[in-house]
C-alpha cells in the first residue's frame, strides 16, 4: 500500500551542528510534502513546504529538499538549537485527495 | 487566535464506559480531522470532514463516530471504550488539505 516512512528514528545531534533528517514515500503520484515538528505534550507544528515540481525550498534555519527520482525527502536544519529537540514528521498528500499521509516520525535530540 | 482547541487534555476511562473528545477550530476551515498516535506508529487518521455536512472513514475508525456539528465542531465519539483506544488524539483543520493542517494541542486518553 502507500506509505511515507523514515530512514532513522532518533537522531542526535551537538548544539551548533546542522541536521539531516530523512524521509522515503512510496507514491510517485504524491505532489505535496510537509514537514512537521513535534515538540512533546503538543501537537504536530507546520516547518516548511514542497510541491512536487521544485527540488529545494529554504526557510528560516531549514531546507527541505525533494528527490522524485528516487522518492526521498530531507529536512536540514542549520545550526541546531537545543529547542529544535523534538519529533520531525513528513507528510505527503496527492492532488485530488483530502488526507495527508503521516511517516511515523524521527526524534532529534540536541545536546548543548 | 485560539487555533484548534481540543477538550478534555487528559481522561481516564474504565472499558465500556462511552465518551465524547470536542474539537473546534475558529479559522473558518473546511475540512477537519481526527487522528490517533501511539508509540512508533506516527499518525493515523480515524475519521475527517471535507466540509460541513460530510464526514468518511480513516485508516483506523472501528470503534469511532463522529459527528460535524457545524463548520467549527467536529466530535469524535467512543461509545465502549477499549484498552486498545488508549492514545493521544489529535484534531486538525485546514483551508484545504493542499495547504497543510493545523493542529490542536491533543487528548491523551487512557483505558483501564
């Protein structure tokens, strides 16, 4: 069935070093990916963006880039801050279709 | 803004018992949605609401309904609660699902 997943589930990090989380999909028809952040106790948060006719998209601190080829998705955060420590999902959802599809996320923990 | 409010944050219920989880949103979106996460397994969606007057099955609704009271309320029932229902629940809404979602802050709900 189609599945958006994860490569690594924690991840750690020192404070000041830039991340790289990942991100596979099985859809090839999927033209929407959104990442999101989870700090705990809260829900999910929007980060950043991408359609599916572009390959990268910068934001404040983070970088998502977009891979079709192979169906792979990364985050990059720049300069890791102990409050970027949370769980980091991707989502994809296909024109047409209502539901965004979650991974089953990936943990940063930064260390000051 | 308030966003996306979800009632009660926290509630412990013996089997059988019933209860309804609220969910309202004041940004005057669309669709909403009702999700569970549990440990290692991401996001999954019980039910959603396109619009006011629609709702359809998720991945997981047995044991769920649901109910889209107006544009702003959208309830999620447990009519026998299980142990297998312990998760957090999460509400979200959105303008569309192309433009991602947001979410409230989540019910942590626990069967005994």
């Amino acid at each position: 069935g189609e599945s958006v997943g994860l490569h690594l589930p924690t991840l750690s990090v020192q404070e000041g070093d830039n991340s790289i989380i990942n991100c596979a999909y099985s859809n090839s028809a999927s033209d929407y990916f959104i990442w999101y952040k989870q700090e705990s106790g809260k829900g999910p948060q929007f980060i950043i963006d991408i359609r599916s006719n572009m390959d990268k998209r910068q934001g404040q601190r983070v970088t998502v880039l977009l891979n079709k080829t192979v169906k792979h998705l990364s985050l990059q955060i720049a300069a890791t801050q102990p409050g970027d420590s949370a769980v980091y999902f991707c989502a994809e959802i296909r024109t047409g279709f209502q539901k965004l599809v979650f991974g089953t996320g990936t943990r940063l923990l930064v260390s000051p | 803004n308030a966003g996306v409010t979800q009632t009660p944050k926290f509630q412990v219920l013996k089997t059988g018992q019933s209860m309804t989880l609220q969910c309202a949103q004041d940004m005057n979106h669309n669709s909403m949605y009702w999700y569970r996460q549990d440990p290692g397994m991401g996001l999954r969606l019980i039910y959603y609401s396109a619009s006011e007057g629609t709702t359809d099955k998720g991945e997981v609704p047995n044991g769920y309904n649901v109910s889209r009271l107006n544009k702003r309320e959208f309830s999620l029932r447990l009519e026998s609660a299980a142990p297998s229902q312990t998760s957090v629940y999460f509400c979200a809404s959105s303008e569309r699902a192309l433009y991602g979602y947001t979410f409230g802050s989540g019910t942590r709900l626990t069967v005994v």
